[in-house]
C-alpha cells in the first residue's frame, strides 16, 4: 500500500526503504487484584463511565501491603494525578487505603526532598507532590516494577515440567504438538477473544484486543483501529498496545502516525490534533518491542525536540530507551545535562540511557550525578546499576558513596539495588559491611540487594545472613523483603523457612513467602504451594500462591489451580487461578480458559482474566510487554503517558 504523503519526510522515507523486522510478540502481565469495590464497579450490571478505569488483570493501581487482605504496591501510585485512571475521585475506587503500608504518603512524613511541581507540562508524579502526597519510597514499589528482570517464565514451546521433571519429546513430537496448539488458536481461541472486542465492558475489550496482539491475529490491527476512537480512553491506550505487541508493519505504521502527529494518525484517532499523552502512548506501545526502525523515528523526534512540549519530550526519551538503538545516545545524553531542562525531562533522558545497557555511556551518568538534582541523581544511580559493570570500581564507587553517605533516601536505596544488579567483589563486601547495622530504612533494600547479588553470582553466605536476620525482624514489611530475597537467593535450604512462613497466619508475610517459593525455583517448593493454595483462607494469600505456582512453572499444579477455579466464589481468586496457569505455559488451560469466557458471559472480572490469560499463555516472549516500560527508570518522575499507560496493567 502506498504511504499518506502527509508524514515528515525522514518519517516516510523510514518506512518505504527499511523492511520491518518481525520480532517476538510481547505479553501482557501478571499481578494483584484491584480492590473490590471497584472490580464491583466495573463488573457490575451498570455500565463503567466513559472513562472509568479498567478492571486490570495484571498490575495493581492501589497500595496496600499491611498484614491486612488488600491489594499490594503495583506499577503506579493511585495518585497519578491520571483522571479517571485510579485518582481519589474516581468512582467506586476507595478513597483510604486499608494498610498503612500504601503507596503514598504525607508530605510531612516523608523523609528526602518532595519533588517540586514544575510549570505547566511538569509530570503528574510532581504535581501530586504539590497537592501534598508523594509516591512512597518503598521497596516494594520498587519490586513490583522490576519483578520480571529477575523472573524466566516458561513457554509453551518449551518441553513441559511436571512433578517427575521435564518431558521428554522428540522433534516431530514437539511439532506436531506446537502444530495442534496452532490450530486450537486458530480455531477457537482468537474467535472467542474476537468477539470479546465488542464487549459492554470495557475490561474486557482491552483484555481481548491486547491478547489478539499479543498472539498476532491477522485481524487484530483491524481491530484495533477500531478501539482507537473508542469512547473509553483507557481502551484506546489499549488499542495502542495491541498494535504495540504484535509484528504487523501496518500496526508500526499507525502507531509512528499517531506519535507523529500526522494527518493519517489524526484520522484514526478521530481528531484534529493530538495531545501530548496521546502521541506518547503511541511512541511508548511502538517501542516496547526495541527494534531498530522505531528508534529512528524517534531520533528524529529527538532532533526535533526544541519543538516539543515538555511531557511529549520526556515520553520521547523513555520510547528511545526501550528502542534500544545506539544511535540515541547522542541527543539524549545532551538532554541529560541541559541544566535548562526540568528534572524531569532530565530523569527520562538518563534512565534511557541506562535502558540502552551500553558501556560507553557512564562517563555521562558519572556527570549527572555530578550536576545534581533530585531526580536526575536518582535517574543516574538506577541506569548505573544496568550500564556499569563489576569491573567498573570508580562507578561501582559512587554507588557505595552514595549508598552510605548521599542526602536523599530514595538515592541511598536506589543505590544499593544498583550495586546488587552489578554484584561483583567490591559491591558484594560493602554490601555486606552495611548490612552488619543498617538503620531502618535501608534493612530491606541491602537484603534484596544481596539477593540480587546472590543470584548472579552465587557464593552460599547470603542466604544464612538472612535467615539470621529474619528471625530478629519484627516489621512485617521488613520481614517480607527478606523473604523475597531469600527466593533470589535460591537453594533448598531456604524452602523449609520460606514454607514455614507461607503457611503462617500472617497474610504479608505468607504471600511474598509464596512468591519467594516460586522464585526459589527448587522442586521441593511446588508440593508446599500446593498445600497454601488449597489451605489458605485469605484470598491475598490464594492469588500470590498462585503466581508463586506460575513462576516455578510445573505443570503438575494445574489441576489444583483448576479447581480452584471451579470451587471458589471469589471471581478474583478465580481469575488469579487462571493466570496461574497461563504463567505456567501449559495449553492445557486453553478449555478451562474457555469455559469461563462462555459460562460468565462477555462481562466481569473472571472473564477479563480469563482473556488476558489466553493472551499470557501463547506469548512467545513470555517477559511481560509492559515489565520492560515499568523497570529500569526512576519511577518517581515519569511522564503522563507513561503513568497512564502503566495503570492499564497489562
């Protein structure tokens, strides 16, 4: 098909010289539930809001994480400042969170600087501030959004894990098994989720038309065009997405007109002009996949950048990173250190240069760390942690410094994960010199951070150390991240303590025990999982059991997590069973998956994670589309559209 002639020039040239390389479809993702007011809300007989936030499968938008049963620390605060996408005021979403332990805080409770509200086109995360709630400093804020970098999920193109070990298949075996898969989602899967795109519910259209990307239906980018003048503006972001995560030219296409501004991306979206979250959604969707022709459209952009508003700039720079292209190292490191810009703008440029993971650009991190800032310097310290290496012991010795002597709270913090990505000698020693008295705030980002450290190189003392510690620890948050470290640290002597703890009354603790178990990845953790799944009586406990099951990926669970679904009256607890399942790559879910979309209709929770599932279980790459945008970035100054677009959850 010929190009619209109305696209720049170097945009349309892209596009009629360069073949689009097809690359792995990208998936949507696992998490907590919403709370259940609002899942009441939108799986309700009364039709949402026109721009009522999406009952998501995947990330949570509320804090939590108390002892209680209420939903844990996501992607994204709930205080945005993104109207009708989780804010205060939003209909039927609680205004108080049940935990003390949410993702906000006051102001005068806040120990660093208050990121300070800039001029209009400041982030929404700033402007929240001057309203008086910042994003709280809390590990697991930070765990939640970077989960997946430490998580190898299976596939169903893998031989299938069972409770005797790996299945053995032959080559013709695997084929003609893969070449039945291919047919059930031709004939059954995608019509189902088809269908579901014309849903009353706007869950359930999103779910649907992400999944269809995600499995790369040839229909999907029909589709979606259609979802982009959606009346529901979290449906049309997720429109964007599908075209975001499947491999059809045409999708990149629309997506580079509407980030473009150009006539045609006006025209699919309906309207005369397009504002800045709209165009960066669709940079944002554009790049997830990382390849090369994205990322020259966008230092095209970049080139451009004087023109730009300030939110569109900053979402430049985070699709520029997640594009992965070299060639953006130039414009963005002069966007790192223009002390013209606001820190914000700033802080995207150097978390992208940190996303691109290239050597060659520490020097200039080394210089914005120099130049100061608040955001900026917290920006440095986490792209350090993906771009320095073990072997690099000046940056490795600015981490240290900062760790143990810098001025703001979430810099020290950030620092100590960074130097647990980097381990090495000289990070492992000092983190463990700091452990030996650490004060409060800093006991649980140095264990996971010798987690961290534990499971790139494994040297055996970490594990005790924590152990150790963990019978001391009287702070149920405290005590959680220790769990969770443990998991990283791996090893059967740490499941006989981490099922002690799932199977403890503790709901905090029993739940990132569960999770620990699945990150364990030891065989002696699935028959304790199995038992917390049947046994728990607390639906938070039952959801992270079930993402424990489908992180250590044995196949053998399945059945117990099909009953669960079959015998629970939570449609949460349900929905979480399923996405169990679909983690753990079996196409054996497909008819039970199925059967829930036929028997709880086109509406409601189930059948929104049910379809999201079908969509998880054949994705290829099974790391999570939206993981890749919600770790490695300074996550307290992102852009509107960012944020926005996090808190569809998938």
């Amino acid at each position: 098909a010929s190009l619209p002639a109305s696209l720049p020039d170097w945009m349309t040239m892209v596009f009629a010289t360069q073949k689009l390389v097809p690359a792995l479809l990208c998936l949507a993702s696992l998490s907590l539930m919403l709370s259940a007011s609002a899942s009441a809300q939108l799986s309700g007989g009364t039709p949402a809001s026109k721009d009522a936030p999406l009952n998501s499968p995947f990330f949570p938008t509320r804090g939590g994480g108390g002892d209680g049963d209420g939903p844990v620390t996501g992607y994204v605060p709930s205080d945005s400042g993104v109207p009708g996408q989780g804010s205060d005021d939003t209909p039927g979403l609680p205004t108080t969170d049940t935990s003390v332990r949410g993702t906000r805080t006051r102001r005068s409770g806040t120990r660093g600087q208050v990121p300070t509200a800039q001029a209009p086109g400041a982030s929404s995360l700033a402007r929240v501030a001057a309203a008086g709630y910042v994003v709280r400093d809390s590990w697991l804020m930070w765990w939640e959004t970077n989960k997946f970098d430490f998580i190898e999920l299976r596939r169903v193109g893998d031989a299938p894990l069972t409770g005797q070990g790996l299945v053995r298949e032959s080559s013709e075996q695997r084929e003609r098994r893969l070449d039945e898969v291919d047919e059930v989602l031709e004939q059954a899967v995608m019509p189902a989720l088809r269908d579901l795109t014309g849903s009353s519910d706007a869950s359930v259209r999103a779910a649907a038309v992400v999944s269809l990307g995600k499995l790369g239906d040839p229909l999907v980018v029909d589709l979606a065009r259609e979802l982009l003048t959606d009346g529901n503006r979290a449906v049309r972001h997720a429109a964007m997405l599908a075209l975001g995560v499947t491999d059809a030219g045409r999708a990149r296409y629309a997506l580079m007109s509407i980030g473009s501004d150009a006539t045609y991306g006006r025209k699919l979206l309906d309207r005369s002009s397009l504002n800045a979250e709209d165009r960066g959604t669709a940079l944002l969707t554009s790049a997830l996949r990382g390849e090369g022709n994205t990322a020259i459209v966008l230092n095209g952009l970049l080139d451009e950048s004087d023109d730009a508003s300030l939110q569109l700039l900053t979402s430049i720079c985070e699709a520029a990173g997640l594009g992965r292209a070299p060639d953006s190292i130039p414009a963005l490191s002069r966007l790192a250190l223009d002390d013209g810009r606001p820190e914000f703008v700033r802080s995207a440029a150097i978390s992208a240069l940190g996303r691109l993971g290239d050597p060659s650009v520490v020097p200039v991190l080394i210089k914005a760390l120099d130049a100061g800032g608040l955001e900026p310097t917290r920006a440095a310290v986490v792209a350090l942690g993906l771009t320095a290496h073990a072997g690099h012991p000046f940056a490795v010795q600015r981490l240290i410094d900062i760790m143990l002597d810098g001025k703001d709270a979430s810099a020290r913090h950030f620092a100590a994960i960074s130097l647990g990505r980097l381990a090495g000698e000289q990070a492992r020693a000092a983190l463990l010199s700091a452990f030996r008295d650490p004060s409060t705030d800093m006991r649980p980002w140095l264990a996971l951070a010798l987690g961290l450290c534990e499971r790139r190189q494994p040297a055996g003392d970490v594990a005790p150390l924590l152990m150790a510690r963990l019978t001391k620890e009287s702070n149920p948050e405290t005590a959680s991240a220790y769990l969770i470290a443990l998991g990283l640290c791996g090893g059967p002597e740490v499941v006989p303590v981490l099922a002690e703890h799932a199977r403890g009354n503790q709901t905090q603790r029993a739940g990132q025990a569960a999770v620990a178990l699945g990150l364990s990845r030891q065989p002696d953790a699935l028959p304790v999982l199995r038992e917390v799944l049947r046994a728990s009586g607390s639906p938070n406990v039952s959801q992270r059991a079930a993402l424990g099951l489908g992180i250590l990926g044995n196949s053998a669970a399945v059945p117990d997590l099909l009953d669960l679904m079959q015998r629970t009256k939570s449609a949460q607890v349900a929905s979480w069973a399923a996405q169990g399942i679909a983690f753990m790559g079996d196409e054996n879910a497909v008819g039970p998956l199925l059967h829930v979309i036929k028997t709880r209709g086109p509406r409601g929770v189930a059948t929104t994670y049910a379809a999201s599932a079908l969509g998880q279980l054949f994705d290829d790459e099974r790391r999570p589309a939206l993981s890749r945008l919600a770790s490695g970035d300074n996550y307290m100054a992102r852009s509107d559209a960012a944020t926005s677009l996090l808190l569809l959850g998938f």
